[in-house]
C-alpha cells in the first residue's frame, strides 16, 4: 500500500546561531519520521533568515521559507506584503508543528514570545491548518494582556504539549482548555557526535555562559569568572567554555540582541586570573557535536537551556544558572533540583558550595542521572505518538 503524503511545516525556529533551536529542529525532525513511519513525510521550514544563508541545514534539503519580523518594521501591510512566500508555506502544507522554546512569558520579550508568537499562528487559523505547539515552555504570565492573547490564541490550536508541569498549570490557571500532555524537551533523545580533536586530559569542567542571563545581571561574568579561578586554582580542572549559540556571519542581521554568548565569554575570560589556562571553543560546532563535547565533561556549569537538556542526556552532573522555572522543573525530572539555581539571588559562596558538593558527589549524581534516563528519554519521544494519534484522528492528506 502507497504511504499517505504528510506535509509538515516547523515554525519557531531560527536555525542560525542559536544551537538549542537546532537541535529541536533536528529532533522533532527525527521523532516524528520514527513515529509516522506510515506516511512519506516532507518538511519545510519557516525561518527568519534567507534561504543562502541557513546552511545549518542544508544537506538535509528541506523547503525553507523566509518571513519578515513584525517588529522589525511594525507594518501590517508591509509584512504581509514581504511574507508572501511564508504565508504560502501555510496554503502548502498539511500540518503546522511549533518549536518555539518559550512563548507567552511575561519575564521575557512581549514582541518576541507574545506578539510574533502569535503571529504563527494567525495564519494556520486562516487556512484551517493544524497547529500543534511541540515540547515548550510557557510562562509566567501574569500581565493581564499577555494573559488575553495566549488564552485566545492557544484555545485555537489543536494540540499543546508542554514541557514542565508548570507550564501547563499556568496555561491552566488562565483558560487554556485545549488538550494538553507534559513531555520532556525534543532534543533529550539527540545522538552525540564528538569531534576527533577533543581529547579529554584530567578533571574537565564545562561552563556554558548566557548573554541571556548576563544582560540581566551585573554580577554574572564576574561571579564565572570567579567560579572558573577556583576551580582552576583548588581543584586543578581543565576549563572548556562552550557557547551555545555561535554568532552568526557578519553579513546576517540578528533577531535578537541577547543572543550572542561568544561577547559574554570573552567578558568572563577577561576578567579571569587564568586566561590562558581556559580552552575557549570558537568554532562552529553542530548540536550533536556540542553534546558529544558537552558529554565528555566531568561536571557541568550552564545557563543554556538546550547546554544542559545535552549534560544531563549524558548523564553529567550539572549546575544550572537560570533565569526562568524551565531550568528547576527540567533539574526536578532529573532528580538533581538542588542544583538548579537563580541567577537573581545566586552569590559567589553559594555557588562554590553547590560546586564543591557537585565534585565532591559527582559518581552518585551521575549513577541517578543514568537511572533516570530512560523514563526522561521515553517522556520525549511520547510527544512524538502523541502527534501521531492526533493526525490519525483529525488531519486529512
């Protein structure tokens, strides 16, 4: 019997730079091909870059489809004029997937997780496509706006799967209806790929930094650099930082500003005592290239999300300095949340301490970190059935 074509459209994704939007690409690219092995699927993705410049993904030969940021110009009739193609990619396909991360959250950019969020849906209400919002997560929302459109927008979609209880219960609290699953992160399941060049030496400690998180802390580089000195200095680790988003050509016009961690790394090394002593990784590594080096750790210090979805997919005792319940909740299904912490109330002892106990315990985390794995593997690819049942039931190809 002939395979049904389904035709999926990733929305959410920038596939430039940022190395955790990648690698979900990537995985809900796998998760749904082993689910959906019944029908012949084609992917095509809807990205704020061009075409000549997402060569990310480019031996995998998916349809891309440019779009115009509505905030960029504000414009109404000008972005529906220069979004033509993008608008097609919704006539053309027969179901809507969402990557977006983080969306309808009061703690991060209203135009970027409410505004422009919103506007991916917009089009899949028009044409009565699908839209299914895939392994994300949501809030806190407390502004009464944001309250208003992400109940409205949200109660539109056909199928929701957020990635922490607590999303859901704020979707919940505000009059999201729709039906909704907790599943882990997409990209937990990732393979690894580790570069020939790495060659691990003696007691290797990862640290991954955040523009994010330093745009909102004055202390943040000071308080790395500090941690990495110690570290350094007492227990004679080797120090490997690893962006996790790579900054883009210099002929690519960034979304957002927040997003360039190879400036915030520099920062930390510059203020370090040992600068020479920290192996600083420039290069343009793949997401299963960064797990398989981020794998290859003795211990972990992130403020990436997707960082650390790949240190503890390789059972790596880690640190956390976060800015959003996404890294508590994430750390709380692992079984280590006693290390995830805030970056707004975090000081330089605290981390030493939670760092110390880390090292001192690392065996014991990692033999409960590799206990749990596969019911945090299972909980990923269940998104993966659960889209599957939906398009049994309700999409027509």
């Amino acid at each position: 019997m002939d395979k049904k074509e389904l035709k999926i459209l990733i929305t959410g994704s920038t596939l430039i730079g940022n190395k955790g939007a990648l690698a979900m690409f990537l995985s809900v690219q796998r998760i749904l091909s082993n689910t959906l092995k019944d029908f012949n699927l084609t992917f095509s993705i809807l990205t704020p870059y061009s075409s000549k410049n997402v060569k990310s993904i480019a031996k995998y030969n998916y349809k891309i489809y440019s779009y115009e940021n509505l905030a960029k110009k504000f414009n109404i009739f000008s972005f529906i004029k220069n979004n033509f193609l993008a608008i097609k990619a919704y006539i053309d396909c027969d179901l809507v997937v969402d990557i977006s991360g983080i969306s309808y959250c009061d703690s991060d950019s209203f135009f970027s997780t409410t505004i422009n969020r919103s506007l991916f849906i917009i089009p899949a209400l028009l044409f009565r496509k699908p839209f299914i919002n895939f392994t994300q997560s949501f809030g806190p929302i407390k502004k009464p706006l944001t309250k208003t459109i992400a109940r409205i927008f949200l109660n539109k979609c056909s199928l929701t799967i957020p990635r922490e209880k607590k999303s859901k219960e704020c979707l919940e609290k505000i009059g999201v209806r729709n039906n909704m699953v907790v599943c882990i992160d997409s990209a937990f399941g990732m393979e690894a790929e580790t570069p020939d060049f790495f060659k691990k030496e003696k007691l290797t400690i990862g640290i991954c930094p955040s523009e994010v998180v330093d745009s909102r802390s004055e202390e943040y580089a000071v308080l790395v650099a500090k941690i990495i000195d110690f570290l350094i200095e007492n227990v004679e680790a080797k120090i490997i930082i690893v962006p996790h988003y790579s900054k883009p050509s210099q002929d690519i016009k960034r979304t957002n500003i927040f997003n360039d961690d190879f400036s915030v790394a520099s920062k930390i090394i510059n203020i370090s005592k040992h600068k020479k002593e920290i192996l600083f990784l420039k290069q343009d590594f793949t997401p299963p290239e960064l797990k398989g080096i981020i794998g290859s750790c003795d211990a972990f210090i992130g403020s990436r999300y997707h960082a650390l979805i790949a240190s503890i997919s390789m059972s790596v005792p880690s640190i956390a300095i976060g800015w959003s319940y996404k890294y508590d909740e994430f750390f709380k299904m692992a079984g280590i949340e006693e290390y995830s912490l805030s970056f707004k109330d975090l000081d330089y002892e605290t981390l030493k301490k939670k760092t110390l106990k880390l090292l001192k315990q690392r065996k014991l985390i990692e033999e409960r970190l590799t206990r749990n794995h596969e019911k945090l593997l299972e909980s990923s690819y269940k998104a993966g059935e659960i889209v599957k049942e939906f398009i049994v039931n309700h999409v027509r190809t």
